[in-house]
C-alpha cells in the first residue's frame, strides 16, 4: 500500500487535497474532523497519511512514507539539498513562499550582502558580540551565507514571531519565510536587495527509502498517469 | 587485531616519533565550550562540527581539531618554549555520500618557540615528512603571511587592507573584494542607488525617512558606515601594477626554489613583502638543511586559504591518492595564540597526521 503524506491542516492541506482531486484522485479525511487518516477515491493501492508539513522531510527520508507533499524550504532545511533519499516528481505550484534576509529599514547604509557582511565585521567590533540573525532555517541560511564568504553573523533560533525579534531586542536581522512583505514593513525590516535565499513550492516527494513492493510500483505506476507526474526512477 | 586497534597502534608508534623529538604528551577535552570555536571560526564551523546542548554548560562540541584546546592550555600555563604531542580523536560532519570519516584519530605535535619560526616550521615539516618516508606522499607548501604582506603593503586606505585581511581565508570573497578595489568590477546597482542618494541626502535625513528606528545597531554606527561607503566610493583603484602582483601571488604555483625567485623578482615593485620573502628564504634553507629537496618542493602561494583554518603563515600538505584526505597536514599559526591568549601571544607551528590514512596507504587497513 503506498502512503502518501499529507499536510495535516490549513491552506496546504485544502490545496493539496484540490490538487489531487483535480487529476481524478479524491483524497477525504476519514471519520471524525479530527482524525488524522484518509481515504483516496477512485485509486486503490494507496492511502493518505494526513501529518504536519514538517515532519514530512523526515518521514519520507525514513521511508516511512512513499510519497509525500510538502514545501521545498522544509526537504532543503532538513535533509540538505540534493539529498539522495528523495525525489522531485512534481511541483504543485501552490504554496508559493520566499525565505528571505531582512534587516531594519533604517539600516540605510545595507541594501546587500556584501554591506550585511561589511556592517557585521564593524558590529561585532562595538558591541562585542557577533551579528544575531533570528532564523528558523538554520541550514539554508547558513549555506547561502557561507557560500558567498560573509562572517561574523551568528544564528539565533527562532520558532515564531520572528518579524519581531529585532524590535525586542534578540536579533540584529531575521532570515524568515515570507509570502507577502506586509509582515516586514509593519516591523520596520526590508529585504536586501540580493537577499532571496529559496523560493520556496509544494513539491510532491517521492521516498527513496520506501519499501516498493511489486504491488506498489504498479500503482505508483497508475497513479503517475493519473496525476501526469514522471514515475520512479 | 580488528581495524580500529590497529590504527590506534599506528598513531601510538607515530606518537613516540613525537615523544622522541622532544614533545611533552598534552591531553585535551573531548566536549568543548562552543562559544570559543565559534567566535574562531563562526557559524561555518556548525556545518562540520557536532553540536550539543549541556544544561549546565551551555553549547558544547565535539573536539573538531586539537589546535585550539592545546592552544588554551598552553597560553594557560605552558613552559616557554614547549612541544606538545597528542593522540586522539577528532569529530567532523561530513558531506553526505563523500564516504568520508566522521570520527577519527589524530596524532600531532605543536611547537610553540619564539627563538627561531623558520626553523620551527622546518623541523615540524621535516619531522613528519620523515616519519611518512616510506609512503611516497606528495608535498605541497604554502605561505599565507607573503600574502597578508602584500595586502598589508598596497597603497590603499586602512579600511581597504582590514576588508581583504579579514577574507583572507575566504578566497571567494577576497577575490570579490580584490576585483572591485582594483576597479576590475563594477560596483552593484544597489550599491551604485545607494551611494546616490548618500550623496544628495545626509545620512541623518535618510534614517529619519526610514521611520520606525529598531534594533542595537546605533544612528552613529549607521551613519559612520553610509559615510565610509562615500569615502571608499571616492578612493582611487589599486595601482594596476599592485593589483597584477596580487592577482599574481593569489594563482603563484611553483617548486618552492622558483617561487622564491620568482618572488625576490617582485619585492622590488611591493617591498613590503620583502620581511615575508626573507622569512620565505629562510625557511627553505632550515628545509634543505634537513634534508628536503626545495628545487621540487610544491609551493602554492594560495594553499591552505579555507574558511576553517586559522594559519597565517608557513602552511604544508601530505597528500595520497586522488580523493583521500590529506595523510597530514599543518601550520604557522601565530595569530590564534594571540586570539586565545588573552593579551599574549607565542609564535606557533604544528602538524597532524592521520594514522589511518597511513596504515590504509601501506594496505593494513
């Protein structure tokens, strides 16, 4: 039986569920409201796992799920990108989000990296500490920092309400997920200009991992056609 | 013997070639503080050290290199001059599918003798070339501090010289840094709108404009910064004659006694770089008088240029087959003595090798 994972709740669960159902594969929740389980219509063979967006890199690296959707911030942030337990079958074209690098619009002397990295080496100097940028995405931004050589920043976790964190006085500059910038301007931050760390979709994911059972294949293989997405490899 | 016990017995034989030339055993801790390595090295060395979380202690690593903790104790309280050996496992992440150890041991030896640098780095060098003879390992040496010379010695503003110092280590960012100072770049769009509006409006203006004032970064730090940007803009680029002797020295590769030539060939046009170069000599004759062979000795001037390293002077490489690790490998690293030690500082050179690399090589292993 192939499980596919589902995002559990909210807009991406809905755009999930409409997307599927839109190539003929009716997705439902089964029973009460608050269950999380699932019956595809119209397929057999396979069976939605309704679970929290994040927990989905994981669970498709564990091949604990054979197929799965969600963004493609969360499958770079926890398993690094061009990671071998998984595969990109399809872009969804929904869930469209940007993680991005903000600092305070009064930074007027910082429009780049380059004056980020610039204004971090003077930073530390008069305040004795590195430059705190409040992030959730450790990975990504950490990468994309390294990449193009800027130092003298340190990561500071943040969960939620990371807009937030420069006006209470815990970061210096955030590294956020954002879908429109009206959550920025009301905190005073703005994006450099070259500050686009990923851009972020709902990707349906294949496991690598996953037991595929002969029986599994063929209806990965009828699911493909269905959904007009390449197979497995 | 299974492969691990093996290994350990290698790098204990390597330990008392160590122990024989005159080292004291130094121990070091396996968990160490986190904030020590990252204000080194920062937030790049999480991508290849193991973190973890103590409730007493705070953030802790997994020791991901001897250097720094034999500094510490030495600087604590070490002997003037000292030599140090030391066998233990060192911890790294590595990239996913490289196949490469995460967990491994280390021997080394770390001198730390303000008498004679050259001499130093050419017994460290010597001392291990010798103890890996029989594997037919290919050398290469390098020298940061002829760099850092050069930089130091152009003919361009302070802020300029501390910008490339500072990315030393980043080769990336420092050729950035190089190409835009020697006019070969031009300057981005968004730099070019900026410096625009600093020119017609006070950088005061700007920040009242801007509304809403958040985070500990000052007004005066913010506009100190918008006004070097205008300075810097006003700088003349780096002569062409200096900027082609960097761009030179960045991609120098030679045997070392023709890079030495080559290098007393330009002291004359940077003679800055004259006090490194005389260093430079004077290296590769303590080398020769060991016995190494510097008419074929590799020298890079950019070797050991990464962003996870500290040397800032001598640096040298013990390298096998394509695709295995350097067997060993080592430095001059002055500067981080001066970092750790508080105020003081000794100058220091030190190498590692990795035992089983060696073993594998001599197919034990």
């Amino acid at each position: 039986m192939i499980r596919i994972g589902v995002p559990s709740k909210g807009r991406l669960m809905q755009d999930t569920f409409d997307w599927f159902g839109a190539r003929g594969v009716v997705m439902r929740r089964s029973g009460a409201d608050r269950e999380y389980s699932g019956v595809i219509e119209g397929l057999s063979g396979a069976v939605p796992v309704l679970l929290s967006a994040g927990e989905i890199p994981r669970d498709l690296a564990a091949g604990r799920i054979h197929l799965g959707v969600t963004g493609s911030d969360l499958v770079h942030e926890e398993l690094g990108p061009g990671a071998p337990e998984v595969a990109e079958l399809a872009r969804l074209g929904f869930g469209q989000a940007d993680l991005i690098l903000a600092v305070p619009n009064v930074w007027i002397d910082v429009e780049t990296v380059d004056d980020l990295d610039a204004a971090a080496a003077a930073f530390r100097t008069s305040h004795g500490h590195r430059l705190r940028i409040a992030t959730k995405y450790h990975r990504l931004v950490r990468d994309f920092l390294q990449a193009q050589g800027v130092a003298d920043y340190t990561l500071i976790d943040s969960l939620g309400a990371t807009e937030g964190t420069v006006k209470n006085g815990t970061a210096e500059a955030i590294a956020d997920i954002t879908s429109s910038g009206e959550t920025l301007r009301a905190n005073h931050l703005r994006v450099l200009t070259d500050g686009l760390i990923h851009s972020s979709e709902a990707v349906l994911w294949a496991s690598h991992t996953a037991e595929w059972s002969d029986a599994d294949r063929a209806a990965m293989a009828r699911l493909a056609v269905m959904l007009g997405v390449k197979g497995l490899a | 013997m299974t492969a691990k016990a093996a290994i350990r017995t290698e790098g204990e034989r390597l330990f008392v070639h160590f122990l024989a030339a005159g080292a004291v055993p130094v121990e070091a801790d396996i968990l160490l503080p986190a904030e020590t390595l990252l204000d080194l090295y920062g937030e790049d060395i999480r991508a290849r050290a193991y973190v973890t979380q103590d409730p007493a202690r705070g953030e802790m690593m997994l020791r991901p290199d001897f250097t720094v903790p034999v500094v510490q104790a030495h600087m604590a309280h070490g002997a003037d001059p000292a030599r140090y050996a030391y066998l233990g496992e060192v911890f790294r992440k590595q990239p996913r599918g490289s196949g490469r150890a995460s967990e491994y041991l280390q021997v080394g030896y770390e001198v730390f003798d303000r008498t004679a640098p050259e001499a130093a780095d050419a017994e460290v060098f010597a001392l291990i070339a010798d103890m890996l003879a029989d594997l037919s390992l290919r050398p290469v040496t390098g020298d940061i501090g002829i760099l850092m010379a050069a930089v130091r010695g152009l003919d361009t503003t302070e802020a300029r010289k501390a910008a490339l110092l500072r990315h030393v280590w980043r080769p990336l960012r420092f050729r950035g840094l190089l190409d835009r100072f020697a006019g070969r770049a031009p300057l981005p769009a968004a730099r070019m709108a900026l410096l625009e509006r600093l020119r017609a409006t006070s950088p005061a203006l700007l920040i009242a404009e801007a509304g809403g004032f958040i985070g500990l970064r000052t007004p005066d730090e913010i506009t100190a910064r918008a006004e070097a940007l205008v300075a810097d803009a006003a700088t003349p680029p780096l002569k062409a004659t200096e900027a082609a002797l960097l761009y030179d020295l960045l991609t120098l590769e030679a045997p070392a006694a023709a890079a030495l030539t080559h290098l007393r060939g330009i002291t004359p046009l940077l003679p800055a770089i004259a006090p490194a170069v005389d260093r430079f000599a004077a290296r590769l004759e303590a080398l020769a008088a060991h016995g190494i062979d510097v008419a074929t000795l590799a020298f890079e001037a950019s070797h050991g240029r990464t962003s996870l390293e500290y040397y800032d002077g001598f640096v040298f490489s013990f390298h096998g087959p394509e695709g295995m690790p350097p067997v060993a490998s080592g430095g001059r690293y002055d500067a981080l003595t001066r970092v750790l030690g508080a105020g003081a500082s000794i100058p220091a050179v030190g190498g590692v090798i990795r035992p089983e690399l060696a073993l594998r090589l001599r197919g034990l292993a």
